[in-house]
C-alpha cells in the first residue's frame, strides 16, 4: 500500500514503546523486524531511553538465585546448557541458578550484570530481562566487579579489585576493562586506599561506593575513568548506606545517612547540583518490592533475592560484548 | 461562506487531503504540526496533504482543535478525549499514525505508538503479523530455531485475538 511507504520509521517507533521481553518475542515475526530489534543499533538507543522514561517500563525485579529445591524446578537442570556456548545463549526457561554453582558478582548497570561460576571461574555477562547470556573472555578469582556504562563512547567497562602479592606484603590494586572493543586490555588505576570491592552502585555514568566510617561518597567518572569523593550531609556525616531500590526507583542516588549516635535518614543526592535533599516518607521496602511486582507481573518468591534492573535491549548486550 | 467576523480576525488554513477534501481551520490550530507549522513559516496559507486521508485528516482535526484549548480545568476532559480517540480499530491507528508520523505532530505520535504497543505487548507473533499484515518469510525451520533461541520470551499464554 503506497500510504504505508514510510511505515519502517512508524514501526521503529512502535516498537520503542514495548518491553524487552515481547520484543524477544516478535523476533519471529519477520525477518526485517528480526534484523530491526537485534541489529539496529539506534533502535536499542531508543528502546533504552524510551524504557528509562516510563515510571512503569524502566524497572524490573528479579530474582536470580533462590533455588531452594531441585524437584521443585525441573528446569535449572538444564542449566548448564546455556553456560557453554559461544556468543549468545539463552537460558531456558527461568532466571534460577543454583547459588553454589552461580553467583552474581558485579552490581548491576542497565539491566545488565555480571555472573561468576564457581566451579570453572568462568565470568559471564547476564541480561536479567531477556536471559541472554554471554561468557567474558577471562576466568577469574572470586573477587567482585563493578559493572559501568561510558554514556559517550556507549561502552560498557568492568572494574575489577584485585590482590597482588609484592615480596611479603599483599596490595590491593583497581583496574579497569572496556568491553566491546576489539584491542582492550585491563589497564591498572590509581585508586583511593579505602575503595574496596564492596557493593557499588551505577547510576547515569557513574559508579559510587560507600564506606563504613567514612564521611564521604567516592565515585568513578566512566567517562573520564576518573575518582572522586563528596562529603555527606552535615548532620548525617558518620558514615551511608547506599540504597539500591530507591536509587533505581528514582534515578537519582539515595542513601541512608548515619550520625555519631547511629540515627538516620534517608537522603536524595542531586548531582548537577551537587547537593542533598532530606528524603520525605521513606517507603517501606515491602511496599516497593510490591510496586515493582505489580508493576510487572513477575513470578515473586517469598525470600526474593533482589536485583533492581532496568529493561535493555539484547543487541546492546551483543554488541558491547563482541570481544575478539 | 464561514467568512463571519470571527474568522478575519484569526488567520485561517486550507488543509487539502489526499482525496482532495478541503479542510479550513485556524492557524494557531494548525501549528501543533511541525510540518504545518514549517509551510505557515514559509508563507503557505493552503497546504496540500497527499499523504493524508479525509477519514484521518478529521479526526487529526477534532484532535488538534481539542489539544489548542488545553488549559489546566479541561484537563480531564482532554484525557477522555484522547482516550476515546485511540478505542479503535488496529487498521484506523495505522492509518492515524501514519498521518501524525507525516504531519509531525509528536504528542499524537507518542500516543498512538504507545496505544499500539500496549495493545500487541502480549499478543503471539502470529496475531502481530496478522494485525500488521506481514508475511512472514521464514522458512518454517528458521522459524522453529529462532523461537527455540528466544524460548524464554514464549512461556506462557498469548493474546491471539486481533483487536
């Protein structure tokens, strides 16, 4: 139908406005929509951005590692099968890992987070929405990785705490890996003594982590590869606990701020502004965990083992992993 | 005709469809397109729409009249407006969006594309390519494997319906 010429651009659109995993599903639908969802690069751009828009669409819950029994899901035994395989797999057909066998082990960045197998040392890179999954080129040691994305190159880049043994003593050093390109390497930072593996948050380009007893927020630029630190508000400047679920709830970093007598509050961190604001009726967990459930019909668990995600798209993932 | 008082006050519009039906309505009116708002600039008072219809071009009318009056006290009435526009068939949202894609009238688009997706999000492939009226040109086999490879996205029950 001649009306319909220019039907490619409104079906681009269309599609910007659906989630992951009906995406995952009209693949099938034809070849050009295959090549659309999976290949097209601004097409994933602006699923992106359209999903981080919507109050509904640009969060999922999920859990990834509560398998009580073995009887009680028959499908984990096959859990290996996606493991092995080179690029891209699927995971059929939930999101459970035994926690023995599979641990996650970065925190997580648009939707995207780091597995680490225990009995090879194998690390993959997992897309909690879709359950694609993707081995990295490295097995390593048990240590975690902080999963980040460079907003202007729009590459994705690990950073890995490590041991080094040097003569009697042991150091601990920080480096840094860009995923996707073809000729990367682990290139070794200069880091602040304090920062440790510990659980991290990413957020717009940004990675931050908090201390216990210290009275600041350190942060890595992405961009910039970067360290830097701000302090925590003025009454509240014992030590923070950052906050995973509001942080991805609002897009904007919220922590639990401590005084010298250990009473908190929860705190908003605006950083164009630099500057905090106190956070007005903090919600209780279980009321949010309920919104996000709500929000997305997901099987729930009882003792859910959480991880807050944005909704990517896959070709995202591919394209940022295709190391060679 | 509609030469009353009213209308030499306000600069008026002719939109001509693609069945050549003519349409006067007020600049201002008219202006929420881009691609309207682009000819008007550059000095067009009758604006010829080949790629639009008489059905679409009304009901984009009533819409851009509606969304001109938008102040805070109507808002509501705006809401059942726009929900009313969007209750109809996936064939007539098609034609609607194709007009709104071509006249560059962006909130419209954002509506109708989203109307669209909610509607298909949990729809089977095969009522999409129904409603889209696509063939499908996978050979059985490659369809077989590119399920089995996206089999995670297909537990479960789907909408098979095409409204």
């Amino acid at each position: 139908m001649e009306k319909h010429q220019c039907f490619d651009d409104i079906v681009f659109e269309i599609l910007t406005w659906l989630p992951a995993k009906s995406l995952m599903r009209f693949n099938s639908v034809s070849k050009a929509w295959n090549t659309l969802i999976r290949h097209n690069l601004n097409f994933a751009k602006s699923h992106i951005a359209r999903s981080q828009a919507r109050p509904t669409g640009s969060r999922l819950l999920f859990e990834l590692d509560v398998v009580p029994d073995e009887e009680e899901y028959p499908a984990t035994k096959e859990k290996n099968r996606g493991l092995e395989e080179f690029p891209l797999q699927q995971l059929a057909p939930h999101h459970y890992f035994y926690r023995k066998e599979m641990q996650i082990c970065s925190n997580h960045c648009n939707g995207l987070v780091c597995l680490y197998s225990v009995k090879d040392t194998q690390v993959y890179l997992f897309n909690v929405t879709t359950g694609e999954i993707k081995a990295l080129p490295f097995s390593m040691n048990e240590h975690p990785f902080c999963l980040g994305f460079d907003l202007v190159t729009e590459k994705y880049k690990l950073l890995h705490v490590f041991e080094k043994n040097n003569e009697d003593n042991r150091i601990t050093k920080m480096r840094i890996l860009t995923l996707g390109t073809k000729y990367s390497s682990w290139r070794i930072l200069s880091m602040p003594s304090v920062i440790s593996s510990s659980r991290c948050i990413y957020l717009k380009g940004v990675l931050y982590w908090a201390h216990f007893s210290r009275s600041y927020i350190f942060y890595f630029d992405l961009r910039e590869e970067e360290f830097g630190v701000f302090s925590l508000p003025q009454e509240y400047s014992y030590f923070a606990l950052l906050n995973d679920m509001q942080t991805a709830l609002r897009g904007k970093l919220v922590m639990n701020c401590f005084n010298w007598k250990f009473e908190d509050t929860d705190w908003i961190y605006d950083e164009l502004k630099r500057s905090f604001t106190k956070l007005k009726n903090s919600a209780n967990r279980e009321e949010e965990m309920f919104v996000f459930l709500e929000s997305e019909k997901i099987d729930k668990s009882e003792k859910a083992h959480v991880l807050v995600t944005t909704p990517s798209v896959m070709n995202i993932v591919r394209d940022s992993t295709s190391l060679v | 005709m509609a030469s009353t008082t009213e209308t030499k006050q306000k600069k008026m519009l002719i939109l001509k469809s693609a069945d050549n039906d003519e349409f006067e309505i007020e600049e201002s009116v008219g202006v929420q397109s881009e691609t309207i708002k682009n000819l008007v600039e550059d000095g067009f008072t009758f604006v010829p729409l080949p790629n639009v219809y008489t059905k679409a071009l009304i009901k984009i009318i009533d819409y851009l009249k509606k969304h001109a009056n938008k102040t805070d006290s109507n808002d509501e009435e705006i809401k059942t407006f726009d929900k009313d526009f969007v209750n109809t068939t996936f064939d007539d949202l098609f034609e609607l969006v194709s007009a709104a894609n071509y006249l560059h009238i962006s909130c419209l688009m954002n509506m109708l594309c989203q109307t669209i997706a909610d509607r298909i999000k949990d729809k089977s492939p095969e009522a999409v390519r129904k409603i889209f009226h696509i063939n499908c040109d996978y050979t059985p086999e490659e369809e077989a494997k590119i399920r089995k490879a996206n089999a995670q996205a297909f537990e479960g029950q789907f909408d098979e319906s095409l409204d």
